[in-house]
C-alpha cells in the first residue's frame, strides 16, 4: 500500500511558540506569523493547531502536545530574559510518549549550537576553531592566541541575536588591554583589560557549557549567505549585508548606516548560490551527520546555516565559513520553504506510520 497517499484523514501537528496567556487565547493559524506554514500544511491533508508556550502553564501546553501526531517547535534558545530549560524536558517527554517532535532538543544539542563549529571544523565549512570546556582553560589559552592570531570571535554555546558573541582584538600599544564589540545590535567598541572581558564571559559556561573561538573573518562586511534547509534539501537562500562585528559610524550604532541591509530571499534554484548548494546537500550535511550521529529522519524540517564568505580559493572563486546553525526557531523562511517543510512533515509522518505497521 502506498502509505503516502494514505495518512490518517486528521493527522495533525502543533506548532508551537513562546507567548504570554493573552497570546495564547487569541492565539488562530490565521493570525499567526506561520500562517503560511498553517496554509501548506493543510494543502498536503495535515491539520495544523498553534499552540503557545509558557512556563506558568506548560501542564496544559504538555497535554495539548499529547493529543497531536508532531511537534514542530519555532522557540527561541534565550528570550526576552527566559532560556528553554524547563522547555526542552517537557518535548523530551512529549516524544518518549510517541509525539514526534521536530526539531528534537537532543538533535538541537548537537548541531544548533555554536559547538557544531569545532566538532565539524574539519568539513569543507570550516576555519581556525577552538574550544574552551572551562572558565580555567579559557583564561590559560586564550590570551596567547589572542597575541599570535590576531582578532577572534568568541561565542557563547548557546544563544540568537548576536548574543554572547564578540569580536575581541588585542591592543598591542596598550599591553593587556583589548577591544571587544558584541554582535547585538546598536553595540559600540569598547577598550578594557583582557582579565575584565575574560570574567565578564565566565558566565557563559553555566548557560552553555562552552565558549567556542573562531578567526575573525575579514570579509564580513561582504555579507552573510542563510542557507535554508528542510531535512536533508535546500529550501532556500537569503542574503544579507550584515553590521554585527562591524564598528559603527561616527554617528553612532542608531544612523542608518549602521543598520544591516534587508535579508533577501532567493528560491533553492537561485544560480548565484548552486555552488554552495552543491556542497551543502552532496557533501556538508551527510558529513555533519556522520560526524554527529544524526539520521536523516531527524534532521529539522527547517534550519538554516549562515556562512560568511572565506578567502578566495586560487581560481578566484568564493569560499564560505560557517558561523552558525539555527535549528530552535528558524523564521523568517524564504517563499518556497513552507511547502518544503509541508512535503518534509508529510514525508516524517508517512515513515512513523510504515514503521508502526510493520511494513
């Protein structure tokens, strides 16, 4: 039997998302920032539910998850002051009790954290990467590739919207003083000792566990290319010119020329982008998870990879290094990504059912 054209007739998924107890009263596929996931979704025959999520009523946002077939999760890891430590146990114990849940916080653990970057540091993606398991050896190690390497990138494990990451150079005329930028917007530099900005970052290792260190890249100011991925495939691009990292103008981080540039949106086919496209789908992702021990069934139905454009390779042609992996909450997506996440889902939900059958 073909299982595909035979799901359940009220297969059905929540989407799920932070919001306060107002948010989740109003909350409609039709006034929802998923809505067009809502939308491809049901053309595929898949009943989608929102389904907001807090901790003051995560009892009730748990027995709303036991009642569907999947789980597709659009939360970010820190938030307004709130982290997902009381989140990710509850979709740990939504799963074991049948629920797949997409994207899965152990799969999230190994690949949407900025630990990805040294554990796959060998791959066509990678640069001079580093990893600090303690506040101790980051004290020991740090200081001296400061001096021999020249400006790095420090990034806490985990963390979105540039926070905990920080662009650090050495102020050779200054002795142990450094001058370090973090990447969340409206961000100036800022001259302080190497000790002081060491123990302002010591924090992190009780959030994330590790601080990752990366060559700062000297063509970011050409930009960031977003790689949109549903499962295995490319779902699409988006392109950006980005300001984190970058000092500001002397009129400061609010002028509009320290703002970044619109992200803008190409479809999978998009020619500029078939290179990396190439590499992404034929050699990086099978690598990552091989390297990460991730099936292909557990891959996110939508994460992106953000690359940054590394040196020119000796024909002239761009090469890329991977800054980052977003695999919590992946939004906004280009056009052509609901339906790849639809078709993704459709596909997930037809494999659980086959194996339940035996068949």
């Amino acid at each position: 039997m073909d299982t595909e054209q035979h799901l359940p007739l009220r297969s059905t998924v929540a989407i799920l998302s932070r919001g306060d107890a107002a948010a989740r009263r109003e909350a409609t596929p039709q006034n929802s920032r998923f809505v067009r996931i809502f939308e491809a979704l049901a053309a595929v025959g898949i009943e989608a539910r929102p389904v907001i999520y807090d901790e003051t009523f995560a009892d009730t946002v748990r027995d709303q998850l036991l009642a569907v077939d999947g789980v597709l999760v659009w939360v970010d890891p820190i938030h307004q002051g709130k982290t997902r430590a009381d989140l990710d146990p509850l979709l740990r114990d939504v799963a074991a009790r049948g629920p797949w849940v997409s994207a899965h916080p152990d799969v999230i653990l190994k690949m949407g954290v900025k630990e990805v970057l040294y554990r796959t540091r060998h791959l066509g993606w990678g640069a001079d990467t580093h990893r600090y398991d303690t506040a101790a050896s980051f004290r020991a190690e740090f200081p001296s590739r400061l001096q021999t390497d020249g400006p790095r990138v420090l990034k806490q494990n985990r963390g979105n919207g540039g926070q905990g990451v920080w662009k650090v150079e050495a102020l050779a005329e200054a002795g142990a003083m450094v001058r370090v930028l973090h990447a969340t917007r409206g961000s100036l530099p800022e001259d302080m000792p190497l000790d002081a900005f060491i123990a302002r970052c010591e924090p992190y290792f009780d959030w994330g566990g590790c601080i990752i260190d990366q060559a700062f890249q000297p063509r970011l100011p050409d930009g960031m290319i977003r790689c949109y991925m549903s499962g295995a495939k490319v779902a699409g691009f988006g392109r950006q010119r980005i300001k984190a990292l970058i000092p500001p103008p002397p009129e400061g981080p609010d002028a509009p020329e320290a703002q970044p540039g619109p992200r803008i949106m190409h479809g999978p086919g998009a020619p500029p982008f078939q290179a990396l496209r190439r590499s992404m789908e034929d050699e990086w992702t099978p690598q990552m998870m091989d390297t990460l021990g991730i099936d292909e069934s557990s891959l996110p139905v939508i994460w992106d990879a953000d690359f940054l454009y590394g040196p020119r390779d000796a024909a002239g042609a761009d090469t890329y290094v991977l800054c980052e992996i977003n695999a919590s909450s992946c939004f906004a997506i280009p056009d052509e990504a609901p339906a790849a996440i639809a078709r993704t889902v459709k596909h997930r939900l037809r494999q659980r059912q086959a194996a339940g059958s035996g068949r």
